[in-house]
C-alpha cells in the first residue's frame, strides 16, 4: 500500500473515530440528565394526601438548591462538549481516552450527588463531588488544548477563537475548586459557594481581553 492511501486512511479512521466518540457523549450525558431529575425529591403519601406539594419544596429547600446547581452544570458541560465537538474535524486515541476519563468524572460526579442525597448532605459527599466536576473541567480545556496543538480543528479556527472558546471553559472547573472549603460547613454554604461562578465569570473575562489583546 503506497504511503499516500496509508495516510488517507489513517484521516477516515480519525474521522469516524470523532463521531463514535461524539455519539457515545451525547448518550451518556442523556442518562445523566436523565438520573438527575430522578434525584429529585419525591412528596410522600402525608405530602400528597395534604395537597402540600410547596411543604414538601421547603423541606428540601437545600438538596433541590445543589440538584438545580448539578443539572445547570451538566448542561453546562454538555453545551461545551457539543461546542467543541462541532469544531473538530478529527480525533485520535489519545483525544478519545481524554473524552472518556471526562465523562467518567461526570458519572463519578453523579454517584456522590445520589450519596449526598441519601446522607442529608455529608461533607464528604460534597467535596467529591466539587472534585470530579473541577477535574470534569479541567480535562476538557486540556482536551480543547491538545486538539489545538494536534490542528485536530477545521480550518476557520482561528488562534484567537480557539483561546475565547478556551477562556469559556474555564469558569466552571475553577469554581469547583474554589467550593472545595464551602462543603466543609455542609450544605447550605456548599450551595452559596457557588455564587462564585459570577465574580469568577467577570474576572476570566478582563483576562480573556488581555490576552487577545497581545495577538492583535
């Protein structure tokens, strides 16, 4: 086989590599969402027999705050997978086992958010969870980054697109991290904890503009 047709099919084992990958997140993160609204707090008989639905929302005032924060940054996470996936043309077995150990974390994620729900918010539940979600994050900007490298990306990227996409991922991870010592007074300050997505948001934004700035 000449040297040429060796390489041609190399780009269509890349290429249909991609789009197995692709198809295997989207089914995962599907049953993610899905799991997750099954996490949600169910009205007992007392509840349904007294019509008190709202009662029943009081009582799990906290454990609904952390699974409305779990589903925005499933969906989250979702979005910026979709987003990079659009911008790919191909992948390889490294990029593929990156994908993967990601979507492990969200799983993992996800097995703690069931424990935190069944031990009425125990710190450790938290931390974990905060742990898995940031190395959910991180991975994916190294992915985004090594796919940067490898010019895995279709020809209309752009440097300075590829760092604004970048820069978009970021938020999350760090303020994973950053949630970390919140869980360690339970519950109720691990859900305000996240408020710091919002300075956090501001503040990767200055960043952002100071590096496009020294492209231009």
């Amino acid at each position: 086989m000449k040297k040429s047709e060796i390489l041609h099919e190399e780009e269509n084992r890349k290429i249909q590599q991609l789009f197995r990958v692709q198809m295997l997140i989207d089914v995962i993160y599907g049953l993610t969402i899905f799991q997750l609204f099954r996490m949600l707090p169910k009205p007992s008989q007392e509840h349904i027999e007294e019509k008190a639905l709202m009662k029943m929302f009081a009582e799990s005032g906290t454990t609904l705050g952390i699974m409305l924060v779990g589903i925005i940054l499933t969906l989250t996470y979702w979005s910026q997978s979709n987003r990079q996936f659009g911008y790919l043309k191909k992948s390889d077995n490294r990029h593929a086992v990156l994908a993967i150990v990601q979507m492990l974390c969200i799983l993992i994620y996800l097995y703690f958010m069931g424990l935190e729900n069944q031990t009425e918010g125990l710190e450790i539940t938290l931390i974990m969870q905060s742990i898995f979600l940031a190395l959910a994050g991180f991975i994916g900007v190294f992915s985004w980054n090594y796919a940067d490298r490898n010019k895995f990306f279709i020809e209309s990227m752009t440097k300075k697109k590829s760092i604004e996409i970048m820069y978009s991922f970021l938020s999350e991870p760090i303020a994973a991290t950053l949630t970390i010592p919140f869980a360690l007074f339970g519950s109720d300050w691990y859900m305000i904890g996240w408020l710091i997505v919002i300075p956090l948001g501001i503040i990767l934004k200055r960043r952002k503009k100071k590096k496009l700035a020294t492209l231009e």
